[in-house]
C-alpha cells in the first residue's frame, strides 16, 4: 500500500497493511540532525527574528523543503502542514523590553526561553472589549500568501503521501485576543457577548483557510483546538459545549462539504467532552497523551469503531525514556487499539526540542516492525 492508502484505510477503520506512521509536526532540534542543516521551520526563535530581518520568503522556503525532506527522511505516511507567516512589506522588530522578550502592536509582552526552545508566550496580557475584536466577513478572505508552501508539497507528495493542513480552530482564542487564559475564562462568565464574539470571528477565518487548504489538494484538515489541560476541560465542560461545540460542528461540516477528513489536534484530558466532539463530526483526533488517562485500550473500546486515534506515545516517553519504554508503548498501542482500523501511530503532541533521535527512530522501527495486520503479513 502506499502511504496515503494506508491512512485512508484507517480513518475508514479498515485495516491496511501496517499501523500507518506520522507526525503533525517535527521542530528543529531533530530536524537538523536528520537533515544535516540548519532550518528555519519551527526554528522559534530563529524564525522570529528572520521576520524581524525582512527574511520572510526564506521561512517559507524553508517550509516548503524541510517538510517534504522530513517525511522522506523518515519515510512517515501523513505529513501536516501550517500556515506560514503572511507576506507583507516589512516585519518590523517588535519594542523590545529584555534580551528575548518584546511587546507586540496591541500592547501584549511576550517572552521566549531559550532554555526550553518551546514557542514564545504571552507575560503581560491586555485587556480588550467585544468591539475591538475584528470581525471579518462570512465567507472571510484568504490571504494565499499563507499558502505559498502548500503548492509545493502538494505537488510533491500530494500523489504518495497523506497530507493535512493545520488551522488555528478559533475555539478558545485567548491567545489571539486578550493574551491570558485566565483574562479569557474570567469573560466566559462576565462578558459572554465578548467570548461569542471573539469565537465567531475564528472560526470563520478557520472555514475559509481550512476549505482553501482542500482545495489546494490537502487530504485533511487539522483544526489546533487545545481546550484541554491534564485535568480536563480548561474552561470546564458545560462553558465548552456553550461556547465552543458549536465551532468543532461548524468547521467539521465544513471540511466535510469540501470532501476531506476531519483530524482534530488537541492534548489534554478529553474524556468529558470526547462524546461532544465525536457527535460534532470529527473524524480523528491527535493528541493523544496515555500517561494521564487516555489509554488507548480504552479509547479503542469506547470510540473504536467511530474514530480514528492519531498518538499512542508519550512525549514524555520520546524525552525522558528510553528505546526500550518507546517500544513498550507502542506495542501496547498496536495491540489494543489496532484491530480494524482507526489508529495512526505517532507522538502524543508533536516532537519538541528534547525528543531524543533513537527514541524517535525506535518508535518508527518497532510501528514497522509490530504493525503488520495479521491478514497481510
């Protein structure tokens, strides 16, 4: 089978050859050491400050090659891709207030580590009022700038490969309004005119780039939903289902009308809304994080036959374990949650700095290895 098939097959909850294999995203610490150079796709801090330098289309070029060089590289079956930044005259350099931290136009201070090389976050939030937030038109406009590096890869391993675009889902857009989790939960309960506002105008952006993602030849659309921390829901059950349901169903049916599947990203602990988002029409979910409860042997029994599981790996296994540990769990995901289909192997979020290669390649080896279907191997 070739590797788009085999994914296929199993979001179909069929059973292919072998337990596919892939990532939503691979940063660049084990980038460049598979690759052997240095790279700018999700670089962090290397990619921030190529905007600030008027570098823009070498990040998208950057995209563009070390994506498809990755699943080649690696030989994975699915491959997503993000939006890229927006061509425009200049990226101005932000007002710098320390060494790696800066305020950005609206006010907000963010603040990278080096220590961690995770994605810079918000240290001084705003505040803001439901009609300051742009609402764009329905349908919104699509900047194709952002989709410059989707041609390519599509184009590349459109024909062999498993492709899903990645969108920002709009269904708890704190980061993208006020720039506090807190700032953003305070406003469920206080000002919900304010939270349907700023959920309105997300997720209208998310239909129109997830649709032009289909359109451009992707297989999948992956909406970025994180509402999840390790205890649950982060603004509790019933505030999700009020505010943020009804976007998973708007932009699943969404992605349904243009043909494509619906892989939801989301770590966290889902079991009290899992129901929700399975009824609302997603058809796989990535994020999958054993270690705090979502085991896969019982997500299989509960969820086998209506959705495809994208994990089955700890991150925690791929930093601080060892080959030994990586195989374990994947063993124990093939065995439980492979059975006619529905399960993609992979990491439980994507692979961040830390990850250690032979954990990365142990777990690529032993899916090979272990995955065979009885009937075909």
């Amino acid at each position: 089978m070739r590797s788009k098939e085999r994914v296929i097959a199993a979001l179909e909850h069929r059973e292919p050859d072998r337990v596919p294999i892939g990532e939503m995203a691979i940063d660049f610490e084990l980038t460049e050491i598979a690759l052997g150079r240095p790279t700018l796709y999700r670089s962090k801090w290397a990619e921030y400050t190529a905007l600030w330098n008027g570098r823009r289309d070498e990040v998208v070029a950057s995209y563009a090659r070390d994506i498809v060089d990755l699943v080649r590289h690696f030989d994975l079956d699915y491959l997503a891709i993000p939006l890229a930044p927006a061509r425009q005259a200049t990226y101005e350099p932000p007002e710098f207030v320390g060494e790696y931290s800066w305020k950005d136009k609206s006010g907000r201070t963010w603040q990278y580590s080096p220590e961690s090389e995770g994605h810079a976050m918000c240290i001084d939030p705003v505040d803001m009022t439901a009609d300051e937030i742009v609402m764009p038109p329905d349908p919104a406009p699509v900047d194709w700038s952002r989709l410059e590096h989707f041609e390519h890869i599509v184009k590349e391993l459109g024909d062999t490969h498993f492709i899903m675009g990645r969108v920002p889902a709009g269904l708890f857009p704190w980061q993208e309004t006020l720039g506090s989790v807190d700032g953003f939960l305070l406003k469920m309960y206080d000002e919900p005119a304010f939270v349907e506002r700023a959920v309105e105008a997300q997720t209208r952006e998310a239909v129109a780039y997830a649709q032009a993602m289909l359109e451009i030849g992707c297989d999948a659309v992956s909406p970025d939903g994180d509402v999840c921390d390790n205890r649950g829901p982060t603004m509790g059950p019933e505030l999700f289902r009020r505010y943020s349901l009804p976007s998973v169903k708007r932009l699943a049916d969404a992605i349904h009308a243009k043909g494509g599947w619906d892989v939801m990203h989301s770590d966290g602990y889902l079991w009290p809304i899992l129901d929700d988002l399975v009824s609302a029409g997603i058809d796989g979910w990535q994020g999958i994080q054993p270690r705090i409860g979502m085991d896969m042997k019982l997500l299989k029994e509960r969820f086998g036959d209506r959705l495809c599981l994208f994990g089955g790996v700890d991150i925690d296994t791929l930093v601080l374990g060892t080959p030994a540990d990586v195989e374990a769990q994947v063993a124990y995901a093939i065995d439980h949650a492979a059975s006619g289909g529905g399960l993609v192997l992979g990491s439980g979020n994507t692979i961040m700095p830390g990850v250690r290669p032979e954990n990365f390649q142990a777990m690529l080896d032993t899916t090979r290895r272990h995955g065979a279907y009885p009937d075909r191997a």
